[in-house]
C-alpha cells in the first residue's frame, strides 16, 4: 500500500520550481518572525542586564548631569555642577534605601592624548559602599582601594588600554602633578565603566579641591520599598535632579517598540502573502489533477481521504518552509544582531537576538497552524469534485 505522504511528497515535486518558491516565501516569513521575536526577547533582557550591573536604581545628581557635562567640556561648554555630601547623608535615612554610594567626577583635558588631546574621566567612590554596590565588576588584576584616603586608581579595561598601564604602575594627572597608583585594572563589562578612572572618593575631592561636594549618588531601595514614592520625595530636594532607572528603562522600551511594530507588520504582511502563495500554489494543483483526482474518487476514494492528501501537501509546503526559516535566523542571528546594533540609537551590550528552544517551537506551531488554515478551501475543493464531471472533461 503507498503510504499518503509519499504521495503527497511525489504530488509537490512534479511542479519542483513552484513549490520551491512556494517555500522560500515561507522560509523567509518565518525567518522575519523568529528574528523579530528573539529580539524582543535579547533587547529587553540585555537591557534589565545593563540596568542591573548599574548597580542601583535611582541616581541623584546636581542640576545638569555631570556624565553630560563631560561631553560639553569638549566642545567648551560649562563645567560640572556639585552638590552638598550632606545630601547623601539625608537620602541615606530615608525608610525606602537600601544602600547609597556618592560619587564625584571630574573630567580633566590631557594634551598628551593625540594632536588635538582629549578627556580623561575620573570618579571618586566610596570605597566601602561602591564595590558592593556594583558587586558585578570583576578583576582582570589587582584589587580594591588600600584606604579610602589613599592616592591610588583602579582602571576600566579601556582605559588601562589607553593609558597603557598595568598595577604597580604610577598615574599622573594632568595640571594637578600628582600621580595615582594603580592598584586595580577591571575585566571588560561593555558600559561606561570600561573607559572609567575610579580613585577613592576623599582622595579626589583632596585633589580637586571639593571637599564635602558630589555630582552623584547611587541609590538601591529595598526590595519591598514604594519605589514611585520614594522618587516623589527626591524630586522635592533643591537643586538637584532625580534619574530614576526604570523610567530610563520604560523611555528606552517605548522607543523600541515604536520600530518593533513596525517590523511587525513587515512581518505579518510577508506571512499574508506566504498564505496566499501556498492557497495559489496548492489549488493549482488541484486543478492541474481535477481528472486525477476524479480517476481516484471512481476507484473509490472518499472525500475525506482526498482532503487529507490535498491538506497534508500544504502542511509539508509550511513546515518546510518553517524549517528552512528557522534555520536561517539562527545562523544569521550575530549578523541581525550587528545590523540592528547599527540602526537603533541605544543597544545594551550583550545579544540583542536571542533565540532559544521555545522559540523555534513556537514558530513552528504558528506555521503549522497557518498551513492547516491555508490548506482547508483547497483540500475542500479537491474533496468536492465529482468523478463523472473528472472523467468527462478529460474526454472532451
């Protein structure tokens, strides 16, 4: 007895360039589909990522955000702005907090860098609550401040890179002629703290001259703490200005998914027009066999069994396609990731597509049910023709 899917399989490939092309409109459906879901996926968790290595939730900072300030120093705007470390001392008893950190930035413009010179960054920490705080640095070399009062530095990966130095070594600061020793050279974390010079927070302001002044504190609530709350309280302290994380998180996602939906109905639309092409491809099968069909019906095959034939080559036309589109995501998934990293203004480090196991399940069920659906008006088609009218017209 010949077994349906061989005749289903031999039915596609008497028209072998049809059906290929059948497919690859399928093939490419499902790869826009797995891409797009696995960035949803990657982007959102890259970015809880990048928040969570932040360290805290709600940053505190003078009016005018130092970490822009730096920015405008190059194209010679105004300086940094400070505020009161008795400010870190208030926040610090409030019910809602968990730990703070203070910190202090000062950026100084070093003429050795290159011909036109160039900003190096440095951030005072509290060396007590700072490493806590971002407890997901990690050591290439070295360790943590001595004392919270010494001259000493621990540098991001690139900047140890740029400065060319290794522990042990000393760091001069430009127009302050002091140097730094450098304790401590971080592994590679993709944010800003890889080009970061951190030195113990007393230490800085001795140097600069800033003593008792900040231009941030990290803030990390409890877990059960009224974040919402607890931000409606900072934003009533003078002269200063809240950034609260999750808002920056919910602005970022917003964004996002301003352009997800618009490759969404990318997506969609190339799924219509793969259902369409599978109804087209399928029914004019069936008509190129309509006297095949009434030849098998007179030998007597029922309607049921010719809708089962004429529905299953659609659903071996999906899956195929599926398959092959999968597939295809997965192997260009660094290169969607590169790509997509070129056109968004924001991308988190880490992937921004990811596409696990659940995911091609779910592609391949929503192709399936698509070739199920698409397959009942031909297969009822092919079910309904009548052997006598079949017969006759291949008469005539």
């Amino acid at each position: 007895m010949i077994n349906i899917f061989q005749v289903a399989y031999k039915n596609l490939l008497r028209k072998k360039t049809r059906s290929g092309l059948t497919i690859i409109g399928i093939a490419l459906a499902a790869w826009v589909l797995v891409s797009l879901l696995g960035f949803n996926k990657g982007y959102e968790s890259s970015l809880n990522s990048d928040i969570d290595n932040l360290g805290y939730q709600v940053l505190v900072t003078a009016k005018g955000c130092p970490y822009e300030a730096a920015t405008l120093m190059l194209k010679g705007g105004i300086g940094l702005r400070y505020m009161k470390q008795r400010i870190a001392d208030s926040i610090a008893k409030q019910p809602e907090v968990d730990k703070i950190t203070p910190m202090l930035m000062q950026a100084v413009f070093d003429p050795n860098k290159g011909e036109s010179g160039g900003i190096t960054a440095y951030l005072g920490v509290d060396p007590k609550t700072f490493p806590k705080m971002k407890s997901l640095l990690e050591f290439k070399q070295g360790v943590w401040f001595s004392d919270p009062n010494a001259y000493e530095a621990v540098l991001g990966y690139e900047a140890a890179e740029l400065e060319q130095r290794e522990v042990g070594d000393k760091l001069l600061i430009p127009d302050k002629n002091i140097e730094l020793k450098v304790v401590g050279i971080l592994k590679r974390t993709g944010t800003q703290d890889d080009g970061t010079i951190f030195v113990p927070l007393n230490a800085l302001q001795n140097i600069f001259d800033k003593k008792g002044e900040l231009t941030g504190i990290g803030i990390k609530v409890k877990k059960d703490a009224d974040i919402n709350k607890f931000e409606e309280r900072m934003y009533d302290l003078p002269d200063v200005q809240v950034v609260s994380l999750s808002q920056v998180k919910q602005t970022i996602m917003t964004l996002v998914s301003t352009a997800r939906v618009m490759v969404l109905s990318i997506a969609l639309i190339a799924i219509l027009i793969s259902v369409v092409g599978v109804i087209n491809t399928i029914l004019m099968s069936v008509m190129e066999r309509f006297q095949e069909i009434g030849i098998l019906k007179s030998m007597g095959a029922m309607a049921g069994d010719i809708f089962k034939l004429i529905w299953l080559e659609t659903l071996v036309l999906c899956l195929s396609g599926g398959l092959i589109g999968t597939v295809l995501a997965l192997v260009t998934a660094k290169l969607t990731d590169i790509l997509i990293r070129r056109i968004l203004p924001y991308a988190p480090r880490g992937g921004l597509v990811r596409i696990d196991f659940s995911l091609v399940l779910l592609t391949l069920g929503l192709v399936t049910l698509i070739g199920l659906l698409s397959g009942i008006y031909p297969s009822w088609k092919a079910s309904r023709v009548r052997p006598l009218e079949a017969i006759r017209s291949e008469v005539e």
